[in-house]
C-alpha cells in the first residue's frame, strides 16, 4: 500500500487508533506489526468481515499513538528496523530487505 498523507482514525476493540493500513493480508499485518511493536507502538489488529467464504482473510491495523503518521515518520527517519537500520520507503513497502536504496532511485 503506497503511503498516505492523511491520518485515518478509529476504533479497534473499543480503543482510538490511527490506522496504519486497512484491507491488508497476514503477511503484511506480521510484518507491520513487528516492525511498529519494535519501535515501541502498542499495535492493535482486527480482522475484516468477509462477503463470502472465497474472499481472502484481510486486516485492518492501527497503533494507539494518535499522532503517529507512516509518511512523516518514515521520511523524518524515525523508524527502525529490528536490527537498527532506518526503515526507507522501499523497506515499508516491501519492495526490498535493502534499507539503503533512496527512494529517488526507485
């Protein structure tokens, strides 16, 4: 999911959240999840009501911070990943493991 400029905010289980990404797959949900938990947000996920029984299994999540913005953390290079890099659009998105690539060079 590409990055966004706005907040979405909401409730997940009772609890204000602002939305990271909403509609994604468990690959995605786990691997936000560590990332952001690492960071030290309190990460709450939920799973979408499906149509019918051949629709995938999709997520909504969202951390408690309410100030919390993907877009400005990533490029004001607040994030980190669990083994200390900082965490690039490319890496966010998942387009690459390499934290190095600028995102001109994308």
């Amino acid at each position: 999911m590409a990055l966004a400029g706005k907040h979405q905010f909401g409730e997940i289980d009772g609890t204000r959240v602002t939305f990271v990404e909403k509609g994604i797959d468990e690959n995605r949900m786990k691997f936000l999840k560590e990332l952001l938990e690492y960071n030290g947000y309190t990460v709450l996920t939920t799973e979408k009501k499906k149509k019918n029984e051949e629709d995938p299994t999709l997520y909504d999540l969202g951390v408690t911070d309410m100030v919390f913005n993907p877009t400005i953390w990533i490029f004001e290079r607040k994030l980190r990943t669990p083994d200390g890099r900082i965490v690039t659009q490319v890496y966010w998105e998942q387009k690459a493991d390499d934290t190095k690539p600028q995102y001109w060079q994308f």
